[in-house]
C-alpha cells in the first residue's frame, strides 16, 4: 500500500491531512437534494459561509450545477453566473477562506481559479463530462478532486451493476490517476461517488470497504451527508437525517476517510474531533 501524502497545497496553504478535514456544501441552485443547502441570494451564501466558517469549516465547496437524480441541465453561462460570482463574494468577505469548485466544465474550473480565487477543483464525472479537465488541472496546478460515477446524473440510477464495487472502482481510479500523473496533476484526491450510479446495498458494502481505497496511497473524501442511503432504511427524510449522517461519518473516518463533504459542519467537525482521539 502507498503512503499517503500528508499535506496538499490548496493556493498556497498546506492543508494537513492527518487530521481529516471538513468541506462545507455551498449549492447555488434552486434544486439541490436537501433544501438546507440551497443558497440563492448575495445575503444567504455570505450568511451560510459566515456559519460554516465560524464552525470550523476547513473548505467551501461552491457549486452551481445540481447533479441530483434528474436534475434539470443548464448551459455554462448559467454555470457561470451562479458559481463565479458567488466565489468572489464569499473570498471578498473570507479572504483568507478555501474555496473548491464544483464543477465538471474545465471553462468554469479555469475561471474559478484564475478570476474568482478558488484553489481546489471538484470534478464528479473525473474528466469524463469535459476533455480538458485535465490539461486544465496541471495547467492550474491545483489539487483535483475526481470522484466516481456510474453513467451520468439523468440515468445513473437505472440498475446500477458491478462485479465488485471497491475493486471496479479501484480499477477505474487507477487508469485516471495513471492519466493525472502522465499529465502531471502533482494532488489528487479520490472521491468513491456514494449515491452516484449505486444502489444503497451497494453504498453499504462501498462503506464498508473504503479501506480497500488506501491502496491508491491517495485522500479519500466522502460525500454521504444526508444522502438517501441515511434516510431511505430509516424511512425518513434528507431533513431529519443529520443524526444517520454523523453515525456514518464516523464509520468513513474509521475506514480512512480524510475529507469529509458535509451540509452540517458544526456535528462533522465534533465527530473528527472525537474519533481523531481514538488514535487506531
């Protein structure tokens, strides 16, 4: 198994990874999944970022292109609108603030980072939506978030199939890192897609193997706050499945997580707090 790195340089801040950090959702669209996470107005993103900040958020993550099951599509210029925009307010009023971009349109990843001061690309489709991804994340010289999908948002639920779920996705990370090092991307982060072309079985065994990713010797984020995995075998809602979330964030860090992605960080921050002193 490879070891691995540390720290990553998010625009020139070493992020230490071995205390695993939180990322803060900051979803400029109208129709995210969980509707505490929906910001539209100037007030609400500075308002939400104020929170999360104050509550020990490590990262932003802004986005403006929801990729939910059947999630209506807008063009780039819409992308652009929502999230360019947004970043600027929110590194205006935190300028000392990490902000990563959601986004899997290498336009809006550029711009992010040279117009509007973003330091880290999330990318859900692993360069698979947009070609220059890549040349566009050495180019950059940023950290890239690449995260698994099984098909694409609008289908990506219709009957998912795997042999082998950590050893499908293990094969498929290792051909795009193979990629990102011959392109020379230097941080790379994997994120395993819960919820992205899975059904919730298969989110539970992904969840109980994410131990299986560390042979990629890279971070691992998860991406499973309040996610319909938590509130489906509960038969409740995205709304009230904050308590289903840390459970299973404490599962993730226990299998290796190093990033979590998080609606509520105030609770994510106090669960790496609490599992940190576990020292396994």
């Amino acid at each position: 198994m490879l070891e691995k790195p540390r720290y990553i340089n998010a625009g020139g801040t070493l992020l230490d990874l071995k205390i695993p950090k939180v990322m803060g959702i900051l979803n400029i669209t109208p129709d995210s999944f969980y509707k505490g996470s929906r910001y539209t107005s100037e007030t609400e993103i500075v308002e939400a970022a104020t929170v999360m900040i104050s509550e020990g958020a490590d990262i932003l993550d802004i986005g403006g292109y929801s990729s939910r099951p059947g999630a209506t599509h807008i063009s780039e210029e819409e992308e652009y609108g929502r999230v360019i925009d947004a970043i600027k307010l929110v590194r205006r009023e935190f300028p000392g603030s990490i902000i990563s971009v959601d986004t899997f349109r290498s336009g809006i990843a550029r711009a992010a980072v040279l117009d509007a001061g973003a330091a880290i690309i999330n990318d859900i489709s692993a360069g698979e939506a947009d070609k220059e991804m890549f040349r566009t994340v050495e180019q950059l010289n940023v950290p890239y978030v690449m995260m698994h999908m099984k098909g694409d948002p609008s289908r990506m639920q219709k009957n998912p199939v795997y042999d082998d779920i950590a050893g499908d996705i293990l094969k498929y990370f290792a051909a795009k890192i193979y990629d990102l090092r011959s392109a020379g991307v230097k941080d790379i982060i994997i994120d395993p897609g819960f919820g992205f072309g899975k059904t919730t079985d298969h989110n539970y065994e992904l969840l109980s193997r994410l131990n299986d990713l560390q042979v990629t010797g890279l971070p691992i984020l998860v991406g499973i706050s309040r996610k319909s995995m938590i509130w489906r075998p509960l038969d409740i809602t995205a709304d009230d499945a904050l308590n289903g979330t840390t459970a299973l964030h404490s599962a993730a860090l226990l299998k290796g997580a190093d990033i979590l992605r998080v609606h509520d960080v105030k609770e994510a921050v106090q669960v790496v707090r609490l599992i940190s002193k576990l020292k396994i």
